[in-house]
C-alpha cells in the first residue's frame, strides 16, 4: 500500500428483500464451493507429495531428509484453478440418466453468479495455503493447515469489484450480475454517508465484501483514501496526560483518572456480561437444535424446526456480539479522544484463557470454573479492546504504551510495596506496610499508569 495513502472499511446493514436474499446466499455459496473447489486441487497435491515423502521415510530416510528429497509436485495456484475450472465447470455429472431424466452439470453453482466472486474465492484459497505453508516464518501463532467450508457451519460471505454506493440517495448499493443474473439495487438500513464523506474526498473502493451476520446482511466497503496530516493531540487531551487503564472480569475497565462518559466522571466501568445475561435463552435454542437433529442428514436438508432453531441461535449470537462492541467502542472512543497517552497491560489472553481440562493420566482441577472465567475473559474481549485503543489513537494523536503486567494488583500505588496479601477482598486493596486503602482496579490503573510514565516522558 503506498505510504500516502491509508485503508478505512466502512460497514453497513443491508436490508434486502426476500428474493434478493435468495440471490445473496447464491453468491455467499459460490464463493463457499469454489473455495472448496480450489482447496481440493491444492489437498490432492500436498497429499501426493506427502505420498512420496512417506516412501522415502519407510526405506530409512530422516523425516527432514525425506520432505527435501521427495519430488517436487506443483500446488496449482489461483490462475491455474481459473484454468481447470473452466474446462470443467460445464461438463456433465458422470454416469447414466433415468428416463426422462435431464442431464445435470458438474458443478451447477456457477450460474448466475458474477464471475469475480469464483476468482476471489480462489484468491483466498491461495491465501490460506501460502498461510500454512510459511507457519514457520510468519509472526505469532501459526496458521493450521486450511479446512473445507461446510455448509451451514462457516460464515455466509463473498468478496467481489462490482458494488457502489448509489449516490443519488444514498441508501442503496447496486450489486453486479454475471452468469445470467442481472445488476440489481438493494436497500441500506440507513444512508451511508461516512462512506459518501470518504469517497468525496477522493477515496478509491478497492474491494467490497458481503455477509451475513446472524439474521441480517452486511456490506463492508474496503475505501483507500489519500492520507492526511499526521494528527496532533488536541490541548485538552495534552492537560489530561496519562491514564493508565486495568482491564478485568468484574469490572469490565478500571482507569487511573476520571473517564467523563454522558456528563458524568467515571473510573469504574461494570462488566456488561452480554453473553452471560443471553445464556438463557441460548441454551434454549440449542437444546430445540439438540432434540430436533436428525443424525445423518445434511444441514440444509433438516427439518424446519431444526432450522428455525439454528436461525434463532445465530441470531442470538449476532445480538451478543452488537452489544459487545458497542461497550467496547463506547469505551475506547472516550480514552483515546479524552487523554493524550494511554497505558495498557500487555496481556497474553491465549494463555489466559488456555483450558485446564488436562490429560486423561493427570486430569485438570476445577475445569468447570476455568472454563467460566475463560468465557468470561472472551466476553470482555481483552485483544479486541487493545486493538480498538491503537487503531483509534493513530486518528487522534494519542500514544500507546503497553507495560508488563505483572503484581500490578498487589503493588501499593503510594509505597511500592509488593504483598499477595495487600489485596484482601477482590475490591478492597490495603496496603500491609503503609495501610493506604483503595480500590483494587483503580490502584493497579494507576501503577499501570505508573510504570507507563518513563516512555511517555522519553
């Protein structure tokens, strides 16, 4: 990406009507069966090179030295793919016809569908080959090797070229045709005017993407707009300084100083628990979904019932994460815009949320508890409320500084003292040496805060 320019996605709620919802799932399964497609020639490559590999392995080669001497079989990649789906996509399905009975094509997905949403799809396979391949040279946790979409199990989505905004009203998007089907124009819940702000000032769209979120379609713009001046921290976020910022389960955040939130100067944020307070009426939905199953038939031939249930839990889930984000946004938004550095704990929430369930010879202790406070962490979000407060302070100036988090909730914010014994109910920190008592979170914000004031200063 050139350095003068910079990303924004803009997402919107689309509102399409029923038959137009036929035509978007056409597409989402499109791009789900070429994906498939495509990983099914890359399997078949891996498998037969694995083939060789294994053989040299049995006459008494090292595993490393049989992956270097097996020989080379080439992975198709995205043109190739384009290439041998072409010459197959209008063949017919194998075998003898009953009577009567019309000739079926191999892969009948195709029609009616914009052609770029099977080159995407092809593209993305690539992506998540070249993603395995390289685990070993990729930065963080390495990429598993890529599974086949299921239907009714992976997330209803398709990326193509041909979708704008029209601009006339604004609340609707013209969606390309191809394959048979025409352009046709779907509805937007409300005007997009952010996105027609970021177009005006010369922003180009470079890809649009289309999914469903629980009950509901989405439309997220990918809009690369010229770069503009590096922000600079207003004067009232300079006054303000520092704020150290302790991220927990009870309470949901914990800050140094006053956050002011609708008037109001608030320190303590409570935990929301979106999903627990949803928890209800989950199981409700998923126990119908559990008794309605009938074991052995695809996911698309269940009963309605059973798929009224599954609509009712993906809902529910949709609802969940909507209100999650919201407390998340409503929160970063006041931190990064209020003061001009914020100080973060540097938390491994993958190692924080790790199962205790242990193995059958040394079976864990106290599973059902860690798996509640596991959901719990997750609820919170604690990376996605990281990554919100850094994306954020790049657009207003603000600093970011993560510290170790370690006996930050045991160190007396007055004396320095360090004592498990300091904190002696989850809300009440007293202090064993100089007896200074305060809120558990507000005191570990502020050695937070604290530790972060070096590399402010700096």
């Amino acid at each position: 990406m050139d350095k003068d320019t910079t990303t924004v996605v803009v997402k919107e709620t689309l509102d399409p009507t029923p038959a137009q919802v036929v035509i978007l799932q056409r597409y989402a399964d499109a791009s789900r069966c070429s994906f498939n497609f495509a990983l099914g020639l890359k399997h078949g490559a891996q498998q037969l090179w694995a083939h060789g590999r294994d053989r040299l392995v049995a006459q008494g080669q090292t595993p490393a030295e049989a992956a270097k001497n097996a020989p080379k079989v080439d992975v198709p990649s995205q043109f190739t793919v384009q290439k041998i789906f072409l010459a197959q996509r209008d063949k017919p399905l194998p075998g003898p016809l009953l009577p009567g009975q019309e000739p079926r094509r191999l892969y009948p997905w195709w029609k009616g569908v914009n052609a770029i949403v099977c080159q995407q799809a092809f593209r993305d396979a690539d992506a998540a080959f070249t993603n395995w391949k390289s685990a070993g040279r990729r930065n963080g946790a390495p990429a598993r090797y890529p599974r086949f979409k299921r239907r009714g199990r992976c997330r209803d989505s398709f990326r193509m070229f041909a979708i704008r905004l029209v601009e006339q009203d604004l609340r609707h998007v013209r969606i390309g045709g191809g394959g048979g089907q025409p352009a046709f124009t779907v509805r937007l819940h409300r005007p997009a005017r952010r996105l027609a702000r970021l177009l005006a000032r010369g922003g180009v769209t470079k890809s649009v993407t289309v999914a469903r979120e629980g009950h509901r379609w989405v439309v997220a713009f990918n809009v690369r707009v010229p770069a503009g001046p590096v922000p600079r921290a207003s004067r009232r976020q300079r006054e303000a300084g520092t704020v150290g910022v302790d991220l927990g389960v009870k309470v949901f955040a914990a800050t140094s100083d006053p956050v002011l939130v609708n008037d109001r100067k608030v320190q303590l944020f409570e935990n929301p628990r979106h999903l627990e307070n949803t928890r209800r009426q989950l199981r409700k939905w998923q126990r119908r979904m559990a008794r309605r199953h009938v074991r052995g038939v695809r996911s698309h031939d269940q009963s309605k019932g059973w798929l009224e249930a599954r609509d009712q839990v993906a809902r529910l889930h949709a609802l969940v994460a909507a209100r999650r984000a919201s407390s998340q946004h409503l929160v970063t938004k006041r931190l990064v815009t209020q003061y001009a550095h914020v100080a973060l704990e540097d938390l491994r929430v993958k190692n924080m949320t790790a199962s205790a369930r242990g193995t059958t010879e040394v079976p864990g202790r106290n599973v059902k508890a860690k798996a509640g406070l596991n959901r719990a962490i997750l609820d919170v979000g604690f990376g996605e409320i990281r990554r919100q407060i850094e994306y954020k302070a790049l657009l207003c100036g603000t600093a970011v500084t993560v510290v170790d988090p370690a006996y930050t909730s045991q160190t007396c914010n007055r004396c320095g003292h360090v004592d498990a014994k300091n904190r002696r109910t989850r809300d009440l920190f007293t202090c064993t040496r100089c007896d200074h008592a305060t809120h558990a979170d507000i005191g570990a914000a502020i050695n937070i805060k604290s530790r972060a004031q070096p590399s402010a200063d700096a």
